[in-house]
C-alpha cells in the first residue's frame, strides 16, 4: 500500500496501459528498458531489465559522508550518458513521422542509476509528458524533485515544459557532482522552489574554485531562467 499520489494514480487501468505502452517505445542503452506489461488477478505490472547497482542520489551522499569528490572523468562521463538517452528521447518520433515530443520531467539524481559494470541508465519515465498521452496534469500541479526543476515546471507552467525544462534539470545535476552541492537548498519546499523560480545560483567556480571555466560556462548555460536561453534539448 502507498500513499503516492503518482503510485495511487497507476491504478487507473486506462492511466496504467498509457505509461506502459509509451515507456516500452523507448529503446536506448541509457534508458532502463522495458520488456513487457500488463494484469494478473487485476493486479497490473510492468516487467523491465533487472540492474545491479546504484542510483546516483545513493552515490552523492555517499561521496558527501566520506569527503570524496566524484572525479571529472566520472562526472562528464555520467552526464554525457544520460545526455545521449535523453537527447534519444527528446528527438523520438513514431510511426507516422511525428515528434512524441518527450519530455522527462523527473530528472533527479534518483532516477539516474550507476551499475557495477559501469552503465548510466535513466529511470522512471512515470510521469513523462508526450504529446500523445491522453493523460494530462492539472495545470499548478507540482511533479519531480523540487532542487532540479526548471523555473517553468516549478511555477507549475505544464503547458510551458518542451525539451529545455530537462535541460535545467541535467545542468543543476551537473552543478552538484561539480560542487558538491545543488543549485539552490532551502530549509523548506517552498524556499527552494521560490530560489529556482526567482534567483540566480552561485557560479560554480564561487562554491568550488577548481572548477574549469568551460564547464562552469556549459553548467550555467543550462541553468539559465529564460528556456530559450539554454541549450535546446539534450543533444545539444
């Protein structure tokens, strides 16, 4: 039992069928896959690959407990994975030719998972958006991890979120493995989210000098308020 709202909302077979078919469109190496889905008993499932390792939220704490930065190799690395599986689902189209118009929405060090054989998987793609799911949110509806929201998403502007709105969620990632630290923290929900819609983070270079010039320009570009200002999806 669980009192998720986004678990509860899985109940709802026709909600159900509608992920499940849409997150078994998505075949990448960087994108946990899925095989199969459907009901036993009225009890539905979804059957995907089995990993062995761990999520990158797991790692970072890790990190932060025992004083130990992740090296650049491993950071750009990680990033660039998860950019290529993105980038894969941003520019997915089907069978007619038309854009699905993906977007993510949940990007968050806990649905990026690290496994012992050294893959970077994205995860959860449940509360995706394509253009064509029959399933809408309610407009001011806030989803996914407050920290690594765009500003767009976190004023709950669902109908504003294209591929840019993931872009701001990799950029806060990539801020934090540089840093050690996320773009905004607050004692509270609503704090972090008025930071993420109202200021401007700390350059990365401010919190942690060593960083390179480049990367910091690359993190910041990500992380800027005007979507049109970012890098225009995943790929790029």
């Amino acid at each position: 039992a669980t009192k998720d709202p986004d678990m509860l909302a899985m109940t709802d077979p026709d909600h159900f069928i509608d992920e499940a078919k849409f997150a078994a469109q998505l075949k990448h190496e960087n994108i946990i896959h899925v095989y199969d889905f459907g009901s036993v008993e009225n009890t539905f499932f979804i059957v995907m690959e089995y990993l062995f390792g761990k999520d990158l939220n797991l790692i970072l704490k890790k990190s932060a407990e025992i004083n130990q930065n992740i090296d650049l190799e491993n950071i750009l690395f990680i990033i660039s994975k998860i950019c290529e599986g993105l980038g894969y689902a941003h520019q997915l189209k089907n069978l007619q030719g038309n854009p699905l118009n993906i977007i993510h929405r949940d990007i968050s060090p806990h649905n990026i998972f690290i496994t012992y054989e050294g893959q970077i998987k994205l995860i959860d793609f449940g509360i995706a958006k394509a253009a064509s799911h029959a399933t809408k949110t309610q407009t001011g509806i806030i989803k996914g991890k407050v920290a690594y929201m765009s500003p767009e998403q976190a004023s709950g502007r669902h109908d504003d979120l294209d591929a840019t709105s993931d872009v701001y969620a990799l950029g806060a990632i990539l801020y934090e493995l540089l840093t050690g630290r996320p773009p905004f923290r607050s004692d509270s929900v609503i704090d972090t989210l008025l930071d993420v819609v109202q200021s401007d983070p700390q350059p990365p270079r401010a919190v942690e000098p060593n960083v390179d010039r480049e990367l910091e320009a690359i993190c910041l570009k990500c992380l800027e308020k005007n979507p049109k200002d970012r890098y225009a999806s995943a790929g790029a």
